[in-house]
C-alpha cells in the first residue's frame, strides 16, 4: 500500500502529459493522388483515462507496440548477410516502439493498480452506508446518499456520529457558558450542558452591577440561579466551582451551602472571590466552614482561590496534599493557621497571598520543594522564611524594603524577582540587602524611591552574580541621585540588558560640553540600553555617556523622551531631551552600536516589559 501513492502520481503525470499533447499536436499530411483535396489527419492520442479497465487497454496497447518492434527486427533481419546490420531507419523505428511500449505497460499496470485501491476503497464505502441505512428501521433515506457515495473525498466524521460516551466527555469539559449555547444547536443537546464539571457563576454577568439599592433584589436573583444548575448537576462530578459575588450577609446561609456542595461533588477546583467595592467599611466577612474540611475534601482539592474571606483551620486538619495553586487575597487568618495550612501543601507550585491582615512572622517549617511562583503584596509580616529550592518567579510588593533576615528565601533556581517598595530607602541599604537576597537572580524589576545619595560609588562585597537583565522604576525629585545609579550596574558584571524608566518632573537641562568624567567600569557583557522619560537632564546625560563609554559590546541603545510612567509629559521636555541625547552620545558611540532616538509623534514607541504579575 505504501506505493500506491507513488503509482497514482506517475499516472497523472503521464496522464495530464497525454493532455498537453491533444491540446497542442497537429499533424497534417498532404495526399497529392487525393481525389478530394487535402486531408487532415489529426493525432489525439485518445487512449484511456485512470481504472481498471484504462489499465487492461493500455497495458494491452503497451504490449502491441513491444510486438511490433520485434517484428520490425524479424523483417530487417531478413536479406541480410550476418556481417550486415540493421539499416538506421529501422534502428530507429525498433527504438521508438520498445520506449513506447515499455512506458505504457508501466503506465497501465500503475493505472490498474491505483483503480483496484479506488474501487476497493469505493466498495467498502458503499457497503458501509448500506448497512448503515438498512439499520435505520424506518427511517427517512438521505436524498443525497447516493451523491455523497460517488463524491471521491476522505470521510468527514460529523459531531453526532461520535457515540453518545464521547459526546458526554466533549460537553463536559466545556464551560457553562459554552455549553448552553451549544445546547441550542440540536434537539438532542438540549439538556447535554447539565453534564458540564466546570461551573463559574458571575454575578455581574448573570444579573448586573449590584448598587445600594437594588443589592437585595439582584442577590437573591443570583441564588436562585445558581441553586437552580447544582439541582440539576446533583450527584454528579463537578471538576470547577467558581463563585464571583459581592459578599453581603444574606449571602452567607447560600454560600456555606455551595461549599458543601463542592464536598460532595469531589470538586478539585473552587474559587470564591467575594470582595466588595468598598471593603473597607465591611466588618463582616464570609466565614468558611472548616467542617468540610476534613480528609476525603483536602485530599482532591489541587485549586484554591479565597477572596474576603475569613478561614479557621479545624482542631484535626490534614492538609492539602494535591494542591497546587493556592491564591489568598483579604483573608483573615491567624499565623498559625496559615503556617500550617502550607506545610500541609507538600505539591505546591503557585502562591499568591496579598492584602491578608498579617503582622506577624511567617514561618514554613516544611520544604515547599514543589513551589515555582510566590507573590507576596501589601502585607505587614515583619519576617518571611521559607525552603523552596525550585522557586522561579519572586514577587514583593510592600511598603519597606524589608532587611536581609527578614526574608529567607531558599531557592536555587530563582530567574525572576520583581521587587516594589512605596517608602523612600537608601542607595546603601538597597545595594546591601539586594545581592544577598537574590545573589543568583537573572532577572531583577525594582521599583524604589532612592534618596541620600552615597558620597562615591558604592563598592560591596555582595554582588548579583547571575543577573542579566535589570529594570530600574526611578522617580526621585532630586536629580543629583540618578548618577549614583551606576552603582547597580557595577554591583552586576554579568550585566546584558539595562532598562530605565524615569519619572521626573522638571530638571535642568545638560550641558553638553561640561559633564563629569565618572570613574571607570568596564561593563564587559552589556549589550542593550533601553532609557524611557529621558528629559535631558544634567545627571541623566552623565549617567548614560557613562554607561556607553564603559560597554564595548554594546549593540544597541534606545533613548525615549516620554514618560511611560505618567500620563503628564511636556512635548517640548521630550524635544529637548532628544536633541540633548544625540548631542552628548555624538562622537562616544562605537561605529557597531545602534542608536534609535524616538522622537515625538513617532511611529514607534519603547514597550515597557509589564511587572511580574501574572
């Protein structure tokens, strides 16, 4: 069967050869002694088409020919002496007949091959849709049967013709809101979206924004639906649970019923995100029942999403041992609780706990050997210790940058620290605390106001020993400050790619022809320079003559004078800070290097990388 397709495609070819050649030959042969004139004789080569029955007739024809040439050379043969040869006229003839008869005997023996697999093909079809129609037991004959049996094409399987076991599968694993819609596609799918596992409920899509008034009305609507499709799924496997609501106390009664319905239902995924708008005038929150908490509940549970809610772990918690992704946003819970709650989530990869209302330690005594991603934002801990050896992704957003011991994050592997702080630090504190924290970092985006700049070049022992692509977020009304920013890149030698995004607000415009000679510091593996808000400012242009005359690899450097942290910006601060940027850069750039200066209303704009907020 392998050669099939490789005996069809020399029959087309041969075959579409033949065509060309009915198209386009003519032949005409003047007859003198022709009482009528001239005539034409044409040559059409009118053998047949691909099949069986083509095949037998030209093998048939290919033999004839090969007949012929052995006669020509029985008759030239005749006469001759034996140390006499054939004329060349005969020669040629005998030649023509054996290539001609060689090429159709292969021909229609293709061609009778590939029409015996078509036919075969053909049959079994047929006999399939026979047996297919004579089992309907009544039922109306298709009109277009007989059309779709002679259409020479693959068989399309259509959706229904799957079996009803794999029908059930596909619906299930769409969403509700999919399979309602699919649902109105044919009679038979009418109740098919009742046997979907994942179950998301948003009030705002199915009932509206609630409002002061009509919260009452519109939560009630919203149970009623709700109760309405878990009657339907009762006893069934519902594989997501997600509830999204404005959490008022009428609310509570209904949602501790959904929980345990999640219980029974062996539910593996369960979300409730209930934050209200202004969640900081609400003193009561929803209280999750830590009765269903018990061992056969946390054994499958492998999401969980908790927003406004409070959580009580119970006196005889086992802990999660298949959860993998753990997100806690304004969740009231105790140290203790929370301690134990991820000790006990041995195969956890993905936690984020933001807005909880801890000021206290937080200590992991078991190792989350499995974690990848920690996000930990607007929280009070006063100290963080963890073991996660394959951590990849570190995320802290608070309102300090937080003191070496305070965070102990063991991770081996750790890529990515995205690092935002609010309140003001100090160059030596950052620059101190940074390396020992992520030492082996290759990836680091730190938002900070730095002040009180250092009287020299900060020169510390610590140093990013892997980091190869930094991300500074400067804002800072002291433009002296932003000179000493070169101290982050001589505290990482690996350095590859630099960007900077400034906000700043007025500024002194650079002197090009008086700027201070800064010591110097080979960045031996920069490549990339990438400065955002650029206002020509004095301690900006020295930064950045200072960056590209110490990087002799450097490839690229892109200046953009408009802020991308504000929506502010002065047309004219932007001219200037162009102009300004290919004054001082004139003459200090390497030949090799590329320098793309955006200028306003240009077509193409520097996308700033987003944070690592996933």
């Amino acid at each position: 069967m392998a050669m099939v397709p490789r005996m069809r495609a020399v029959s087309a070819v041969v075959h579409e050869t033949e065509a060309d050649m009915r198209r386009r030959r003519r032949y005409r042969y003047r007859y003198e002694n022709a009482l009528a004139g001239d005539r034409v004789i044409v040559y059409s080569y009118d053998l047949p088409g691909p099949g069986i029955a083509g095949g037998l007739l030209r093998l048939g024809y290919g033999v004839g020919r090969l007949g012929d040439a052995l006669r020509r050379i029985r008759y030239a043969r005749q006469g001759l002496r034996e140390d006499e040869s054939i004329p060349l006229g005969d020669k040629v003839g005998i030649a023509v007949d054996v290539v001609v008869g060689t090429t159709h005997v292969v021909v229609g023996a293709c061609d009778f091959v590939v029409g015996a697999c078509d036919f075969t093909q053909y049959a079994r079809g047929a006999l399939a849709r026979f047996r297919g129609k004579s089992s309907s037991r009544g039922k109306r004959s298709d009109p277009c049967l007989r059309k779709r049996i002679c259409e020479k094409r693959k068989y399309d399987v259509q959706f229904e013709d799957l079996p009803e076991e794999a029908q059930c599968i596909i619906f299930s694993k769409l969403e509700l809101k999919e399979a309602v819609r699919s649902s109105v596609l044919s009679s038979k799918w009418t109740n098919m979206w009742i046997i979907g596992s994942k179950l998301r409920f948003d009030c705002t899509k199915l009932c509206g924004k609630f409002s002061s008034e009509n919260y009452r009305t519109r939560a009630l609507n919203f149970v009623e639906k709700v109760n309405r499709v878990l009657r339907l799924q009762h006893g069934k496997v519902v594989e997501t649970l997600e509830i999204k609501v404005e959490f008022y106390m009428i609310l509570a009664f209904h949602l501790d019923r959904w929980v345990r319905f999640a219980a029974t239902s062996r539910t593996k995924n369960l979300s409730l995100d209930l934050v209200p708008k202004s969640y900081g005038t609400y003193s009561d929150w929803y209280v999750f029942p830590s009765e269903v908490l018990d061992g056969e509940f946390t054994s499958r549970l492998q999401q969980i999403q908790l927003s406004f809610v409070s959580f009580k772990l119970p006196s005889q918690f086992s802990g999660f041992p298949k959860l993998k992704r753990l997100d806690l946003n304004l969740l009231r819970v105790t140290r203790m609780d929370l301690q134990d709650m991820l000790s006990g989530c041995s195969k956890l990869e993905w936690l984020s706990i933001v807005n909880c209302d801890l000021e206290d330690e937080l200590i992991v005594d078991r190792p989350l050997s499995h974690l990848q991603y920690l996000r930990i934002a607007c929280c009070k801990m006063t100290k963080i210790e963890l073991h996660a050896t394959k951590l990849k992704t570190f995320i802290y957003h608070a309102a300090q940058l937080p003191d070496f011991p305070t965070i102990a994050i063991q991770a081996q592997e750790l890529k990515d620290a995205d690092i935002s702080v609010t309140d003001s630090t100090t160059f030596e504190h950052a620059l101190t605390v940074l390396p020992k924290m992520f030492s082996r970092v290759q990836n680091l985006y730190l938002r900070a106001y730095l002040r009180e700049k250092p009287a020299a070049f900060l020169e510390n022992s610590s140093k990013f020993s892997q980091l190869k692509h930094l991300v500074l977020y400067h804002s800072d009304k002291e433009s002296d400050n932003i000179l000493y920013l070169a101290s982050f890149l001589r505290a990482a030698p690996l350095l590859e790619e630099l960007e900077i995004h400034f906000n700043i607000k007025g500024g002194s415009s650079a002197d090009t022809w008086h700027l201070r000679n800064l010591p110097k510091c080979p960045y031996k593996h920069l490549r990339s320079i990438c400065i955002t808000g650029f206002k020509g400012d004095h301690a900006q242009a020295e930064l950045l003559v200072h960056a590209v005359e110490n990087a002799p690899a450097l490839e690229v450097v892109t200046i953009d004078p408009a802020n991308k942290l504000s929506i502010y910006s002065s047309q004219v601060d932007e001219r200037l800070g162009a102009s300004i940027a290919r004054r001082c850069l004139e003459g200090k750039i390497l030949p090799k290097t590329k320098l793309h200066i955006v200028e306003i209303n240009h077509d193409e704009w520097v996308v700033i990388p987003p944070a690592l907020n996933f």
